[in-house]
C-alpha cells in the first residue's frame, strides 16, 4: 500500500480525495491536514510515501510547509495540488524540491497514478504546470524532423 497524506483546508477535498485514492485499491490516506502547520508533525507521525499539499492554506501555505518538510525529511515526495498556477508558483516549487505539480481541474480519475508513479520514484507534473515551468538546461538544440 502507498501510504499518502492529504493537506488541504476544505474539508470537503480532504473527503473526496480520500475517497477517491482509497478506491484505487493500493492507496492508503493515512493523515488529513487542514493546515500547512499540521503537515511536518503528521508526517513525523505517519511516515508517508505521498504528501499531497494544497497551496493555499491558513497560517502556513503548502509551499512553506513543503520547505519545512523537505529540509527535515528530503526523501519525501512532495507533490502540489492546487488550484493556483503561476509560473512563479511553479518554479517556487521546483526550487524546494517538489516532484509534482497538479492542479484541482486535472482529471480526477488520473489522481491514482500520479500517486503511483511519484511513489515509484517518478514525478507528476500537469501539462499547464510543466508549460509554466522554467526551461530547464539540456537537450541536444536539435530540430530533428523526418
């Protein structure tokens, strides 16, 4: 089982993406955190594989709370779930380290198999979120065509 916790302050997400991710079948939401601030203490507690961080929350936003997470646990998956897309928001988040980036309006149903593959080691980035991202350097410059 992927062990995941949740951080979002409506209640109501918190409920749907339990119930959503616990129907997977191999996805076990162990904390549900209404605040940034509760994040680092449950994590300490639960030992996720997942942590699933709302932005915008009171006393401290999922990106504070993922700075505070990772310096205390760098092998943590971290991954943002938002309704909040700048590209200042984006490379906030791959600045501290985050392995992932979703927004609320993605397709639900694809919720499961990012959980799956950032806890197999890969990364989750939605396709807006990857466009806003910051280039990264690399690559062969190429424009290969057939």
């Amino acid at each position: 089982m992927i062990k995941v916790l949740l951080a979002d302050d409506h209640a109501f997400v918190r409920d749907s993406l339990t119930e959503l991710l616990s129907a997977s079948g191999d996805v076990d939401v162990v904390a549900q955190c209404e605040d940034g601030e509760q994040v680092l203490d449950a994590a300490r507690r639960t030992h996720p594989d997942v942590v699933l961080l709302d932005l915008a929350m009171p006393r401290v936003t999922g990106l504070q709370a993922a700075r505070e997470l990772l310096a205390a646990h760098p092998d943590t998956r971290v991954v943002v779930l938002t309704g909040s897309l700048t590209p200042a928001l984006v490379a906030e988040a791959q600045e501290i380290g985050v392995v992932g980036y979703l927004l609320k309006d993605d397709d639900p149903g694809a919720l499961p198999g990012h959980v799956r593959a950032v806890a197999a080691g890969g990364t989750a980035w939605s396709d807006a979120a990857a466009s806003a991202a910051t280039p990264r350097t690399g690559g062969t410059g190429c424009d290969e065509r057939n």
